[in-house]
C-alpha cells in the first residue's frame, strides 16, 4: 500500500499549518486554544502571525496543535497507545471513521494536570524499559527530605529552624 493511499482519510494530510490554525481560532479563538492546547504563544499577546511563527519552529507544539485539531475539533476518536507516540500527520485513521461536529468546549472547563508528572502520567506512559531504569535509579538515591518528613510530621513547618542563631 502507498504512502498516498494510507493518508486518504487523514484530515491533516494536505492541510497547510496556516489553514489549519486559522480554522481552529475562527471556531475556538485564541483563549479557549490556550485554556486546552496549554500553548503560550495562545495566551500571551497571541497573533496569527506569531503563533504560526512558533509553531513552524517547535515540532512539540505543532503535533500539539495538530492532535488538538484531530481530536477535539475533527472529534476523531483518541488514538490507541500504539498509535499515541506516533506524530498526528503520520498517523493512519481506519476509512471507516469520519469526522464528526466539533466538540463543545467551555473556557474555564479544561482539565488542568496538578503537576507535570501527572500530566505525563494521564496522557503517556513511559516505555517498559524506561520505567524500570526510573525504578532503579530511585532505590539507590533515599532521599535526605524524606527521613526528616517522618520525624515531624506532626511539628509545624518552621523556615527559620536551621538558621545560624
């Protein structure tokens, strides 16, 4: 099978960054592609001009955008966890699925991760390989926070208790 015939039915294929983001920011505008994409270049000052800037330049933030136009915007089904590591616009989509309306998204109703780590966690997991090298590399470094926490765990935090006095 061909490289044209796999990307027939995937709508990034053909598609112009500018097209694209222009179709998304007349749909959404700039804060709600802030709120959900998590992009600076939405939120601060935001343009065509310069997000398109930044996004040409930053391969993250354009698969971002692009995963952000597939699933949110084309309403595709979520890729499965093979599928997630791949980039958006190589991405092949079975000819039975097509797109649907644009979702709904309210601003104030983006779900926003408490931490990095646990954004890592809800939307990528680590390879196998990975994981157990992470696993490793904690058993051999205790940290020296860890047992001071349990002697005063019931002390009130004092930030002047190891001052020179």
């Amino acid at each position: 099978m061909s490289q044209e015939n796999e990307q027939l039915n995937n709508p990034l294929h053909g598609l112009k960054l500018d097209i694209l983001l222009s179709e998304v920011v007349s749909h959404y505008g700039f804060d709600i592609l802030a709120e959900y994409t998590r992009l600076k270049c939405f939120k601060n000052n935001p343009s065509m001009v310069s997000s398109l800037k930044f996004l040409r330049k930053t391969d993250w933030a354009r698969e971002t955008l692009e995963r952000f136009y597939l699933y949110s915007y084309k309403n595709l089904p979520e890729p499965s966890d093979d599928e997630f590591e791949i980039p958006p616009r190589l991405r092949t989509i079975p000819l039975h699925i097509k797109a649907k309306e644009p979702k709904v998204l309210l601003r104030g109703e983006a779900i926003v991760p408490l931490s990095k780590d646990s954004f890592k966690e809800t939307h990528r997991t680590k390879p196998d390989h990975k994981k157990a090298h992470s696993r490793a590399n904690s058993a051999e470094k205790p940290s020296a926070s860890s047992a001071n926490d349990s002697s005063s765990e019931n002390k009130p935090f004092d930030p002047y208790a190891d001052a020179p006095r």
